[in-house]
C-alpha cells in the first residue's frame, strides 16, 4: 500500500532586500535577484519597476499561472495567454499628499488565449480564475474593481 503525503495547506514565503538608497531595492527571493527602483524624473535610478508597477505585473504574472492551472483542469487549451493591463492610480498617497484608501481604484485586464476557445468556456475559466487568482482576491478585498476582458483568438 502506497503511504499517501498530503502537501502543507500554508507555507511560509521569503523575501529580503538591500536598500542603498531611497529608491533602490535589491529584492531576493528564493535563488533570484531583481531590482524594485524609482524612474530618474523621481529620483530613482531606473534600474527596474516601481514597487506599483511590480505590484501589477505580479496581478499579470498570477492571472497567467492560475490561468493556465484552471484551464488544464477544466480541459480547455487555451495555448498562450497575451495578458494586458491598464490601471487607475491615485497617486495622493504616495505623494503623502493625503491617506488614501483604495490608490488602484479601478484595473483594466485584457486576456487573449493563443487558442480558439469557445465564448461558454472563456466564461467559465474567467470565473475559475477569479475564484483562485491570490493576486486578484488581495487587489479586489481592497477594493479594487477589476474590469476583466477575457477573449479567444
């Protein structure tokens, strides 16, 4: 008789950065390196995205993972997905001009399967998808709306 492991329910994630200077963070997780930085307009040294603009693609680069995860459980081939975004921000907040509650009021997501995909399973792995996306959930329990646009090539 096979011994059946049940895979932990929560895990603990990891992330640590240098920061030499106001701007600049040298994120690490796990074995990678990347940098979270200011354009020079703002002080910054350009050398990777604003911590808002990694805070959308990590929505993008979700969307994509637990995508495909949903699709491949619902037997639906969606090929490559071409994701784009498009996001209201209120920049009050960081300007510390004042508190502000929901700063991405409103995110724009347009999804494209590289397959043809019937209009009923689009739906149906657009609501899966919303059902699973940790990235949409912290977003929408914030208070975002996200207006998704999930076509089929």
């Amino acid at each position: 008789m096979a011994l059946k492991i049940k895979p932990k329910t929560t895990v603990k994630l990891r992330a640590k950065a240098q920061c030499p200077s106001h701007s600049l963070s040298q994120v690490s997780v796990r074995d990678l390196t990347f940098d979270i930085d200011e354009p020079t307009e703002r002080g910054g040294t350009n050398l990777g995205p604003t911590p808002t603009d990694t805070a959308l693609a990590a929505l993008i680069g979700c969307t994509n993972v637990i995508g495909h995860k949903c699709a491949a459980k619902l037997g639906i081939d969606v090929g490559e997905l071409t994701i784009e975004l498009a996001s209201d921000f209120d920049r009050r907040g960081v300007t510390l001009e004042e508190e502000i509650d929901v700063p991405f009021p409103r995110i724009d997501l347009k999804v494209r399967t590289g397959n043809a995909v019937s209009h009923e399973d689009i739906e149906r792995l657009r609501i899966e998808v919303g059902k699973f996306c940790p990235l949409s959930k912290l977003f929408r329990q914030a208070g975002t709306e996200i207006n998704e646009e999930w076509t089929s090539s």
